[in-house]
C-alpha cells in the first residue's frame, strides 16, 4: 500500500506522477425558474500528486477509511491547500470529478506530505454537485 511506504519513507519525486486540477465549488441563488442553485467550480490550481485507488475490500479491512472514500491523494505541502473545506472541494484527474471526503492530513505534522480522501462524482451535474 502506497500509505505505508510513504509514512515510512516520505513522498519521492517519482510518486507525484498525476497531474490534478482542485476546484471550490460555490453555489448561487435558485430563481423561479429553476428550483436548482447554480454551481459553479472555481479553479484552484493545477497540482502535480500521487493517487491510490481504494477497493471495496480495502475498505473493509481499513478502519481509517471513510465508507465513500475512492481514491487517496498524497500532496507536497502546500500552504494554499492545507485548508481546504470537505464536501465543497473537487478533484478532477483525468475526465471525473471527485469530492473531498476529509480534512487535508499534515502527515507526521512535518510539513512535508499532506493527504486528502476523495469520493468519486462522476460529472458534475447540478444535482450531482448538490450532494
């Protein structure tokens, strides 16, 4: 598993081999029209990481994964990305969006690798993106 190398040995150059794109997703006002606000994705910026895929049976057997969790993201530090809010960040690697399941974890608490859990949206629909 690609945690365990990386608590143990740190993030290498070779591991930041996905290029992502982080999005804050902001909702407007509904209008009659319409009973779905408006969303919109704000683009962060684009980040060079490492993603590991989570199986069903990996969840099973891990209590530190959340249920929805699909992929784990591993960062270099970033002070920009340290914050970042749950449920309200997206991912997009490749052509699907993935939600921010969890707080972004400072590992060790170094400064060095920061860890983020996503849930896989698919497309980002209004009423995909409501959820």
């Amino acid at each position: 598993m690609l945690y365990k190398r990386i608590e143990k040995y740190g993030l290498c150059a070779s591991d930041l081999n996905k290029e992502i794109s982080l999005y804050s997703r902001t909702l407007g006002y509904s209008t009659p029209d319409t009973l779905e606000p408006q969303v919109t994705l704000t683009l962060i910026d684009k980040f060079m990481c490492a993603v590991e895929t989570i199986s069903p049976s990996a969840k099973l057997f891990d209590v530190n994964i959340k249920g929805g969790t699909t992929h784990i993201a591993y960062f270099q530090f970033s002070e920009r990305i340290k914050d970042l809010e749950v449920k309200k960040t997206f991912m997009k690697l490749g052509d699907s969006y993935y939600k921010l399941n969890s707080s972004p974890m400072n590992l060790n608490e170094n400064n060095r690798v920061l860890i983020m859990e996503f849930e896989k949206r698919g497309l980002t629909t209004n009423k995909e993106s409501l959820a």
